[in-house]
C-alpha cells in the first residue's frame, strides 16, 4: 500500500509539474506565432 502511495504521489507530482510546464510554454508558443506573422509580413 505504501508504495502505492508513493508512486501514486510521484506521478501527481509529475503530472503538475507539466501542467505547470505547458501554461508557461503557451503564452510563448502565442508569442512565437505573432513574431513569426511580422516576419512573413516584413518580407
């Protein structure tokens, strides 16, 4: 059962640390996506 636990805990653990991953990489894929549109633009 402790081990359970444990990988249980590891897995939410991993699971929050790429959510927190992807919300941070969002904004900067929008951000890529704008620069790359004023690039297009520019040429």
């Amino acid at each position: 059962m402790l081990s359970m636990l444990k990988i249980w805990k590891t897995q939410v653990k991993k699971h929050i640390f790429r959510r927190k991953m992807m919300t941070l990489l969002k904004p900067l894929q929008g951000i890529n996506h704008i620069l790359r549109k004023t690039r297009k633009h520019g040429h």
